[in-house]
C-alpha cells in the first residue's frame, strides 16, 4: 500500500516504519499513536528524502521534545563550526536541529545536514530565499519564495518554518496598534518588510494551497511561524499575537484536509501567570495541533542568562500543553551561540522539558529520576554520575573539590544527613568529629 504523508498513512490504517520506531521510543501502543497522527495532534516530521532520519514523534502526549537552533550569519561563518554544533547537538539528545543560515553557502550546508544528520531538520525559506537570490529584499518575486521552499523540500528538509499567518489583514491591523517590541520574528518581519514594499500580499498565505501540495508530495511537516509572538512581557497576548494565532487554527484545518502535518509556533516572551491560559487557547483554536514554543521567557532582564528565563517558561509551557521546546542559549540577545552556549542552552532545555515531562505523568518520565534518589540513599557516585543529564559536569564539579572521605563531599563532610541517618538506620554510631 502506498501513503504520500504520515497523517495519510494513519488515516488509512497504514504503520508506516516511522511510526513503528516512535510507538517502540514512547512505549506506546501504536493504534494509539497512528489514531493522533490522523488527528493531527502528533506529528512525526519526516521528509521522504532524508534517509538518515532517527524519526521523532512530537504531541502532548509524548515526551516533550527540544530543538537546536544553529546556523551561518554574515558574521560568523565557519562551517565547521557549525557542523560540530550539530554533532554535539544530537550527542546531548537534542530531538532536532534548525538551520537557520542567513549567510554564505547555505545549499551545500543544507545538503550536508540532510545527508549526515540524525535528528530532525527544519529550515526558515525565507532566509534562504535573500541568500539564494542575492538581491533587494523587493525584488524577489512571489513565485521566487515559493521555489526556495520546494527547494527545501526537494533537498530532505522536514519541517519548515512559514510566516504565513501575517497577511495583509492582520499587517495592516498590527500597524493600526501601538507595541513596544513591534515584530521581532527575523522572518515575520522580512516578510512584512516585504508586503510593504510591494504591497503584495504574503506569497505563503496566497499560494498556501501550491505549499501544501508540495508538503503532500515530500511529506514535509508544516510548522506555522507566529510572526507577532511577544518580544518583550509588554506585549504578550495581545491582540495582534492573538489574531495571528486565529489565522494559523484556520491554515491548520486547512492543511489536514490535504493530509500535512502542522505544528504551530508559540509566544516568545511572556509572564509565567499567561503561560498556561495561551496554552489552552492555542489547543483550542488550533485543535490541538502541537504547539512548538520559543521560550517562553518570562523576563526581559536576564541576558546572558536567558537559558534560565526560557527554561522556566518551557517547563510551564510544556505542562500545560506545549509539545515542543526551542531551547535558548545564554547568547541570546547577544551574539551568536558558540559551542559552550549551545550546551548550555540544550541542557537548560531537557531539565525543563524532563521535568515538564514527570508533571504531565508520561508513564515513566520519573523512573530516572527514583533510580537517581536510590543512588544518592546510597552514597554511590558512580551512578549518581552515570544518571546524571550532564555525567562530565558533575564528575568534574566533584574532582575539584576532593573530600576528606569518600562517602561525603565538601559541602557536609561528616555532618552529611544522608551517610547519618544511613548509620542511625543500620544501628551504628554517628562519628561527626
């Protein structure tokens, strides 16, 4: 039997190889899984094309996954560089990697990834298209952008970032407001840039049914970008963010009538008391479509350290709904990430989607963490080590700072509570001098 996307195959009663893999990951009857795929509340991004593929499945109610953003700029435009960005990415168990390369030989980066990267991929064509066509923002036609995104496809993308939820309605209503970030998307606001100079309108809304064909034919997963999410706490929820997100629930039924998988983009900055109720309203007006979440940050005061501002707003986010989680470096705002920033951000992000995880009761999320908590009862730092998220980091913290006796660290030595009530317990004396 044939199938030309995962959504179709499941609504045809078709386990596609793909599924099997991800029913087996989630521990997960796979009649179960394929039932949320035809409903479009899972997806499993998974381009034809890209054969390397470790596939993923991406819903509520599987375990939260995260993805890496990367990539060239102007710059910074080491390849290599970039390159063992993703190998260290997909060695610390990110779930997927983003090119977001706005600079040099995109093409040949691109292939590269297909070829030789694991995890999944997704791409922003916008920023391509001003690479490839080498030209004044104006002069790329609409038929231009739609090429670069089947382009994308064509080369074994699997997801795609589309700004296509700002239409001439929605910029000119976004200008009618008063906001005091505007639009901080680096593709909402190229592709508005763009409609004003032109005065046309946004070629991946008008030609959204020629995008979904060809979504259909290499079975790429949509992922609606919000090109009004919130820059700054001040903006949250508002109503050119809201109104944008109404646009994306009608593009996302749109979609699953041609049998594509949609994943929808979420807010950027927000207060941690608003996280949940966007949650809900996404959920409802996009029919429970996975939501994929820049952050949230939950303040706007913390750069160098806004690995900690999204981690927070990530573990509330994917509590209370939120699928998939965009880490964010402690470059952000800043520069571009280097090698350290990126581990950083990546573990930052797996703590919150873990313990977002263990919240929502993922049938066992929290086993990991009892295995932990039997160690540590133990004193057995081998395998406080080996179970650690970051194995290097702890053991090195500990080798900095050697104890006097190996059953304590530094911080407690003999008055440790753990090897105490160890010896109170087994009928022993407490020697604490």
């Amino acid at each position: 039997m044939t199938y030309t996307t995962q959504m179709n195959a499941a609504r045809a009663g078709i386990a596609t190889k793909e599924m099997e893999i991800v029913a087996e990951y989630e521990g997960i009857d796979i009649k179960e899984l394929m039932s949320e795929v035809a409903e479009g509340t899972i997806v499993i991004p998974a381009n034809k094309n890209h054969t390397c593929l470790k596939p993923f499945g991406i819903g509520n109610s599987l375990k939260t996954k995260i993805n890496v953003n990367l990539g060239t700029s102007r710059d910074c435009l080491d390849l290599d560089v970039e390159m063992e960005k993703v190998n260290n990415a997909v060695s610390l168990g990110a779930e997927a990697i983003m090119d977001l390369s706005s600079f040099g030989d995109t093409h040949t980066f691109r292939k590269k990834l297909v070829a030789e990267c694991p995890a999944i991929l997704g791409t922003v064509p916008i920023y391509d298209a001003i690479v490839y066509y080498n030209k004044a923002l104006k002069d790329i036609t609409s038929r231009e952008w739609i090429d670069v995104f089947r382009m994308h496809a064509v080369d074994g993308v699997d997801f795609m970032t589309i700004h296509c939820g700002i239409n001439r309605n929605t910029a000119d209503r976004f200008k009618a407001m008063s906001r005091q970030m505007n639009i901080v998307s680096r593709g909402g606001s190229l592709i508005f840039a763009w409609m004003e100079a032109t005065g046309n309108e946004n070629p991946f809304f008008e030609y959204y049914d020629e995008i979904l064909d060809i979504c259909s034919e290499y079975d790429v997963t949509l992922s609606l970008g919000d090109a009004c999410r919130p820059g700054c706490l001040r903006d949250a929820s508002d109503i050119s963010q809201i109104e944008e997100l109404v646009t994306l629930g009608e593009l996302t039924a749109r979609a699953w009538e041609k049998d594509v998988q949609v994943m929808i983009e979420g807010p950027g900055h927000m207060p941690m008391d608003q996280i949940q109720a966007n949650m809900k309203i996404q959920q409802t007006i996009c029919k429970g479509a996975p939501f994929y979440v820049l952050g949230p940050l939950v303040t706007d005061i913390a750069p160098g350290y806004d690995h900690i501002t999204s981690a927070i707003g990530g573990a509330i986010a994917a509590a209370s709904g939120a699928s998939f989680l965009c880490y964010v470096t402690p470059a952000e705002h800043l520069r571009l990430p280097n090698l350290d920033d990126v581990r950083e951000g990546i573990m930052a992000s797996k703590i919150a989607a873990h313990a977002a995880d263990i919240a929502k009761g993922i049938p066992g999320a929290m086993d990991w963490d009892n295995q932990m908590a039997a160690a540590r009862q133990k004193l057995d730092w081998e395998a406080q080590f080996d179970l650690a998220l970051d194995p290097e980091k702890a053991r090195r913290y500990r080798a900095e700072s050697k104890p006097e006796r190996e059953d304590t660290c530094t911080m407690c030595g003999k008055m440790c509570s753990v090897r105490n009530m160890n010896a109170v317990l087994a009928g022993e004396d407490v020697d604490v001098i």
